[in-house]
C-alpha cells in the first residue's frame, strides 16, 4: 500500500513505520520536527532510522499546510494520522496552541483526504477523551491482569463528555470531525484510543521515562498526588500491533472506535518503585498536591479490539519496564 504518516519522526510514528517498511509498503512520513513538547533532536534521530530505509521518503512540513497536505494525500491507500501535540500538562499552559494542531490540523488532514479520493483513515485519539472517572475501591493492578469488564474499564460506547485537559478536548474534537467526514463524504474511520504508551524511544517528558532519567542521575522526583493514582500502561510492540491491524482493517465507510491499552493499572507509587528496583538506585521522592486536568485513573477494556482486531497486549509492565530501562541504559 501507500501510505501516508502524520507525525512519523514522533515517538509512536517511527516504530509504526518500521512495522509498515517491513512489510514492504511504501510510507511517506510527514513530520514538522515541532520543538515545543520536546526536542528536534530527539526526532531527527528517530527519522534517522527511517530515511535511507526502501519505499520511505521523509517530508519536513507541517499539517496546518493545506496545499502540502493535499498534494501528499494523492495517490494515498490510507493516511494515519499521529500528528499532534499530546501532552496533558502542556496543554493547560498553551490551549489555542492545541486547539490548532490537533484540531485544524485534523480538519486539514481529513480535507486533504477527501480532495485527493482518499477512502481510509486511521487517527490517534487517546484514553484522556474519557476524562475524571472515580476510583471505586482498589485499583485493578497489583500484578493481575483486570478480568473483562469492571465498573471502572473504560468502554469505547461512553459518550466522552468531560474531558478534563485541553489536550483531551482537542482529541475529542478531531474524533467527532472524523465522524462528520466519514458521513458527509464516505471515508472510512478507525479511531485510537492510545492507553499511557511506553518503550523505546518514548517521549522525554513523559512519566516513565522522565522518572528513570531522574532516578539514574540521582535527582529528586517530583510525584503528584498520594501515589494512588493509576493508569494504564502500554508497550510500544502492542500498540503497534492494534494499530498496524487497524490500518490493515479499516474500510470506507467504517467509524470505529478502538481502546489499545495494556488492560491493567499500575499506581504511580507501584511504578515508581519498579522503575527504581530495576536502576537498582532508592528514588528521591518529592510530592507535591494533585494537578489539574489529571486524572485518577485509566484502564481500557479492549474487548472489541481483540473481537476485531485480534488485538491481545503481550507485554506485562514488569517486561516492558526492564526493556525500557536496558535501552535507557544503551550508550
Ligand atoms: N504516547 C502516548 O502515550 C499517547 C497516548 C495517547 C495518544 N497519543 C497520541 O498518539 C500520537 C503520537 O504520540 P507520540 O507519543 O508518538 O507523540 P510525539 O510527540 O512523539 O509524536 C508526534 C509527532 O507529531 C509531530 N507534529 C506535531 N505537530 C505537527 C505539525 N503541526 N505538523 C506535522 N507534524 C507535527 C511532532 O513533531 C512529533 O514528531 C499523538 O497524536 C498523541 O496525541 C499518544
């Protein structure tokens, strides 16, 4: 197929694109190398893996560049759409900023499909579209995987109301956008709904991997909180395996909406220490109260991702952290 990669030098697009590569497709990534959430460098040296491999070509260029976009959407089988900015701190100091990637950007992306007759679309949403839900007793963690259903798993049938972040706002928005293209125009849908994504090559900034480079260097770790917060935690190997078999699945027509997690929470405190345990170094801990637009809790239930998708998450967090750490620790 030929297929289109929003945000390919991102952490999730280039592991995504080494998937498609290997199988033989042709990809062309499109990546604005954006500074405000983390470095370029960081993203240059994920492109670096890809450019040079057969069938990718790199493009420098920005999603709100109508012109750009469309003429990158020509001749596309199916474009996946990870460009954004995520983050739901961030997006509490800069909301317009947001607002423009994610949404615009989006309504740009599904524009330049419909222009160029491009029938398939895959878009990353996240769990922070379900917002503030309550913890109802214990978490489900604690080295069990959660069995089916449980009050608190997020199922893909709620109507996502409240989100609690901008960040959330704006991918429920570009989910709905998604919606009214799919019935105005016929293209076909699958939507993401990305659980806490971790491994190599994971966003400096985020939890697992700003936590191992504190610890590592001996520095205090800032914890929000009372350390019962819990989410739930994704290995890079199984969402590329959701969303590489969401690309091959969606049809025209389709609007389908997919939990990829990891289905099974782990608390902040229990996180901490398992990161710490594996460094083999005591953590520094300083906690500080709750922080708006976080939320107490996800946890997907990924019952229709396995029914359709034949999606199943393979990687406990025990692994997934050990192999965080082992790359972490590679010169
Ligand atoms: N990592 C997670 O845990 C997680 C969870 C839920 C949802 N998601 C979503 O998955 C997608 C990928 O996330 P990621 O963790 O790989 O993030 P990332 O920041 O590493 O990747 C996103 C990429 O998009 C690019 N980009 C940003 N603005 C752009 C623009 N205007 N034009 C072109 N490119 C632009 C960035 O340069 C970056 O390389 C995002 O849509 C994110 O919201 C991620």
């Amino acid at each position: 197929m030929n297929i289109l990669v929003t945000g390919a030098a991102g952490f999730i697009g280039s592991h995504l694109c080494e998937r498609l590569l290997s199988e033989g497709h042709q990809v062309v990534g499109l990546d604005s190398f954006d500074s405000f959430l983390y470095d370029a460098a960081t993203k240059e040296r994920n492109a670096a893996l890809l450019v040079g491999k057969p069938g990718f070509r790199l493009v420098r260029g920005d999603i709100l560049d109508r012109p750009l976009t469309l003429e990158l959407a020509r001749g596309m089988d199916l474009v996946v759409h990870l460009a954004a900015l995520a983050g739901v701190r961030p997006s509490i100091q800069d909301p317009p900023r947001y607002a423009r990637v994610n949404v615009e950007g989006t309504s740009n992306i599904l524009e330049a499909c419909r222009g160029a007759g491009v029938q398939r679309l895959v878009f990353a949403s996240s769990s922070s579209v379900y917002g503030a839900k309550s913890l109802p007793g214990p978490t489900p963690g604690g080295g069990e995987r959660a069995k089916g259903n449980t009050p608190v798993a997020f199922q893909e049938d709620d109507p996502c109301l409240a989100p609690a972040s901008p960040y959330a706002a704006t991918k429920r928005a570009g989910e709905l956008l998604c919606s009214t293209h799919r019935d105005l125009y016929g293209i076909g849908v699958c939507l993401l709904r990305f659980f806490t994504v971790y491994g190599p090559r994971q966003r400096p900034e985020m939890a697992i991997h700003k936590f191992t480079r504190l610890i590592s260097a001996r520095k205090p770790v800032t914890l929000f909180g009372d350390g019962t917060s819990a989410r739930d935690y994704t290995f890079i190997d199984d969402i590329i395996q959701g969303t590489h078999a969401a690309c091959m699945n969606v049809q025209p027509g389709d609007y389908t909406t997919y939990n990829l997690g990891g289905s099974r929470t782990t608390t902040l405190k229990t996180l901490v220490d398992m990161i710490s345990s594996e460094l083999g170094i005591m953590p520094i801990i300083d906690w500080q109260p709750d922080q708006p637009g976080d939320v107490p809790i996800t946890f997907a239930n990924v019952s229709r991702a396995g029914k359709h998708l034949g999606y199943e998450p393979k990687i406990p967090i025990e692994q997934g952290i050990r192999r965080f750490v082992e790359w972490f620790r590679k010169p």
